[in-house]
C-alpha cells in the first residue's frame, strides 16, 4: 500500500541499500553543497560536510534495518 511516495511494508532484505531514493537525495544534497564549499576553497567547512554525510548514511541505514524507515525515508506505522 502506498500513501504519497511512502509505502507501508516491510524493506526487501535483497534490496540494494546505496541505490534506495533516501541515500541517492541525501548523497546528492552532501555532493552538491561539496562542490560548493571546494569552488570557495573553504576546507573546515568540507570536512564537517563529509562527517555529517558519513554520519547520515550510517544513522539511515540503522533505521532502515531496524525497519524504522522504509526505503523513501518515511517512517513506519506499524
């Protein structure tokens, strides 16, 4: 069943984690303010951006397997 872009369900274990919409947009927004911040040549500021990035990935994957959240970044009802 789907509400919106959100699907009630359970995550397909098979399903390949990096390539779900949640980590392609979250990638995406790291990337793009990346390339900013390396145009303007302001190196600390990259460096928290990579951090945070890493630490995104990790806490939406957690979520994801713990079936908190479902491949859209949507939370579950169950």
């Amino acid at each position: 069943m789907r509400i919106g872009r959100c699907k009630l369900g359970k995550v397909d274990d098979n399903e390949e984690i990096l390539d779900m919409p949640v980590f392609k947009l979250t990638s995406m927004i790291f990337h793009a303010i990346w390339i900013v911040m390396f145009i303007f040549n302001d190196i600390p500021i990259m460096a928290v951006v990579n951090v945070g990035s890493v630490i995104i990935y990790i806490v939406a994957y957690l979520l994801l397997r713990r079936g908190a959240i479902d491949a859209w970044g949507c939370p579950r009802n169950e």
